[in-house]
C-alpha cells in the first residue's frame, strides 16, 4: 500500500520492479488513496505507509512491514513461496 506522486512511491515500485526481475513476482500496488486501498487500510490497520502485507490465500495476514521499512526481496520471497 501506498499513496502514489510521494516520496515512498519510487521505492515501491522499484522494490516490485526488482521482485519482477529475481523471482518473477509482482506485489498488488494498491493506492491508499483509493477506495480499496482505505479499506484494506482498515482491515489489516495499517496506519504507517508505504507498507506491504503478505496474506495467505484466505486473506489472513502472515506478514507485514510498515513506515519505510521495506523489506528485503529475500523476504518477500519466502512468504510469496509458500
């Protein structure tokens, strides 16, 4: 999740642009300027951005890192693996 035209909006992508080239996986860019965006906000009360959460197939959180703290593409990859 994050708010586009920001300052966290560069790393964002080019996390998922790196995601892409290594493990050829892409994150769901959700803008929290969106009407989705605010409700997964709720849902998973995410209230620092950019962040990104990691679900199971049933939406139940496994993972998330929040305020700038993105994580590292080895990470994403073990719980987009699974």
């Amino acid at each position: 999740m994050y708010r586009p035209n920001s300052e966290h909006e560069r790393g964002i992508i080019e996390l998922n642009r790196e995601l892409l080239r290594r493990i050829n996986k892409e994150l769901e860019l959700v803008s929290i300027d969106t009407v989705e965006g605010d409700n997964l906000a709720r849902v998973y009360d995410v209230t620092q951005y950019p962040a990104v959460i990691v679900t199971d197939s049933g939406g139940v959180m496994q993972r998330s890192w929040m305020e700038g703290s993105l994580p590292l593409i080895n990470e994403l990859s073990y719980y987009m693996q699974q």
